[in-house]
C-alpha cells in the first residue's frame, strides 16, 4: 500500500471511530414516527378515540416546541378493531415494515401480545398505556407498562375490600388471557390477604346474557364482588348484579359513561380501583393537559388519554437522551437502552415516574366511587 492510501485509510479510520457505535454512521430520520395501534372501530371505539387523541395533544405540543432538535414527531394510527389479534399483527407489520417506526403505543392485552413477538425479533420499543395483563409483565425486553397492571389493581381492590369488613370475595370477567391473569392476581391477592375466594365466573365478550354466572355469584354469597369487564361490560354485569338482588359493594378497575348508560340507575355506589389522574395546583403539567385536552377535543380526559399522552413525551425523551449519546441511536435497542440509563421520567400524574425493574412506572392508584354517572375521588389506597 502506498504512502497515500496508508495516510487516507488512517483518516478515515479516524472519522469512522469518531462516531462512537462500531462504525455506523448515525441515522438521522426527517421525521420520528411513533406507532400506535388502538381501537378505533369495533366493539370499543371509545378507548381509541381518548388514547390516540392523548398521544396527538403531546406530539402537537412537542412540536410547537421546536421537535427534536429541529426534527417533527409523528403519530401513525393504525387499527386493532377493538381487539382482534389478526388486525393487530397486520398493523404491526405496515408500522415496522412501511413506516419504519422504532417506537409502538400498543393496547388492549391481546393486541399486546399478538405484536410482541414482532417487536421481539425486530426490536421495536413498546410502551402500552392500556392494557393491564400481568401476563405481559417481564415478557419481553422490548415491552414496557405506564398503566398499573393486574396485580397492582387487583391489590387495590382487595385492600379496598378487606378495608371495608369484607371477608369473602367473589370476582367476574372476560372469558380471555386478559380475564384469565386478573382473577390469578385477584386470587393471590385475596389470599395474602386473608380473603375467601368464593366464586369467580367469566363470561364472553359479546354475550348478551350473563344471568347464569351472575346466579352463580348470588349462591356463592360473598361480601364483595370484584368486577373486572371493560367497557361496556362492566356497566352489564353491575346492571345484572343487581336486578338479580345483590347488595354487595361491587368494584371495578375501570369505569366510563358508557358503562353508566348501560347499567343506569345502579351505577351509582360502584368503587372504581384504578390509576388516579387529576388537574390539581400542586401539578401544574396536569392541569395544562387537562386544558388543553379540554379545548382541543371538548371533553375532559381520562387516565387512558393521560397514559397515552405522557407515553410520547417518555419516548420523546428517550430520543433526546440516545441522540445524545450519538452513533445509530434512532433504534429499538437504544430506545430500551436510554430508558434503563435512566429509568426516571417527568409524569403528568405529578412530579416523577419510576420503571420499576419489570417494566412497570409506578403509578398512585385510587378509589373513586361512582356519584349521578360519574367516578369521584375517594383516597388513595395500597395495591400490595
């Protein structure tokens, strides 16, 4: 080799390892694209209008801001249909393969696991704000929860219970992987803490009747009822509780107005164990969302809004810190690596968040209960 060409080779060697990241030069997209699969028709629509406008409002704001250096973020919507596993798997697919997205906003438990074995192998980072299976829990190194999970809620609810004189307990779900790992963490939950499970009936998602595992509630004679349905079943199975004669105190990990359409007039003395989510002085990044979300959409959020929206400021912020660190940083891989740096992120529920080391923020979880159709704060409770 001649003198010139050793001379050029060393330069170059230079400016290659200059970059940091074994020899990659750094990607610099035009625009970071966020995925996120919701349920925007089907059976829920609801859950996808409130995430997917929750994850707009903070990219509409990060925007205003100036982006990343400069750089846009945007949201691509795609639809899981309110839960089927094959729309899922396909959206997964169009947001990897055609959009070339790093970072996905799953939800829904079946949504979630149908894409995780697609993140897994093509090492997307997953945030979901929705779904709440244990079963998710520590199964991917990619996936990642800012929504309390089964066995956080299922806690609250049975310190609730036991809290208010409950000895027994019997509980009420979905005939699914979701139903299936909330009645095992209600079950656990109940007998660490000294609770009778007494009953535990599921039913499936689109049954129109459901006075055969309610009649078997009844006969088992518990002290309380778990209800874990989501909307708008879990407005169902109160409606049928009821009108069948039990007076137990019923709670839910989650509650909307649909559910209050459908179980009317016994809506009300329903205790909802769920993340809390307020606009309050004391979090004055609370109260702009809450108002901003308010003037945008014209109706207040919820904690799924608040999830998905504090989601693409924690993804956002992972940008930052990969970015600067330099090399190939817009990937998966670094994305997860950023998060683990630094596991501590601002929260719009007040102040900070922590992942915990499964993959879980830690959240304040309350009881609210139910007042002419709509949850109000009762306290804040323990989940474990």
């Amino acid at each position: 080799m001649s003198r010139k060409h050793t001379v050029a080779m060393l330069v170059l060697g230079a400016a290659v390892g200059a970059l940091g990241v074994s020899g990659a030069s750094a990607a610099e997209p035009e625009v970071y694209k966020i995925g996120g699969i919701f349920a925007m028709t089907g059976a829920s629509p609801h859950y996808g209008k409130v995430m997917s406008s929750g994850a707009q409002l903070a990219v509409d704001e990060i925007n205003a801001k100036g982006g990343i250096d400069g750089k846009p973020l945007q949201l691509i919507v795609e639809d899981h249909k309110s839960g089927s596993a094959q729309a899922a798997v396909a959206a997964m697919n169009r947001l990897v393969d055609v959009e070339g997205v790093q970072a996905v906003l799953p939800s829904f438990s079946t949504v979630t696991f149908a894409i995780m074995p697609i993140g897994d192998q093509k090492k997307i980072f997953m945030l979901n704000g929705g779904g709440v299976s244990a079963n998710t829990v520590g199964a991917s190194p990619y996936m990642f929860n800012i929504r309390s999970m089964a066995s956080d809620l299922a806690g609250g609810i049975v310190h609730r219970a036991a809290e208010q004189g409950a000895k027994s307990i019997a509980q009420i779900a979905i005939k699914s992987e979701f139903g299936d790992s909330t009645i095992a963490a209600t079950s656990k939950a109940a007998e660490g803490a000294g609770l009778k499970m007494v009953a535990a009936e599921q039913f499936q998602a689109d049954a129109a009747n459901i006075d055969t595992q309610v009649a078997k509630l009844r006969a088992a004679k518990p002290d309380a009822i778990a209800n874990w349905p989501t909307t708008p079943q879990a407005g169902l199975a109160v409606k049928r509780i009821r009108e069948l004669g039990m007076q137990q105190p019923i709670y839910s990990m989650e509650w909307t107005s649909e559910d209050s359409k459908v179980a009317g007039k016994y809506a009300d003395g329903v205790e909802v164990v769920t993340d809390y989510f307020a606009p309050t002085e004391e979090n004055p990044w609370s109260k702009r969302f809450y108002e901003a979300y308010k003037a945008k959409y014209n109706s207040e959020p919820d904690f799924y809004a608040a999830n998905y929206y504090e989601g693409v400021y924690v993804i956002a912020e992972m940008i930052r810190r990969a970015k600067a660190k330099g090399g190939d940083y817009y990937t998966g891989e670094r994305l997860v690596q950023a998060l683990w740096d630094n596991p501590t992120f601002d929260s719009v529920y007040g102040k900070t968040m922590v992942f915990r080391k499964n993959g879980v923020a830690q959240k304040p979880v309350a009881v609210f209960r139910v007042q002419d159709g709509k949850p109000q704060f009762v306290k804040f409770t323990a989940t474990n």
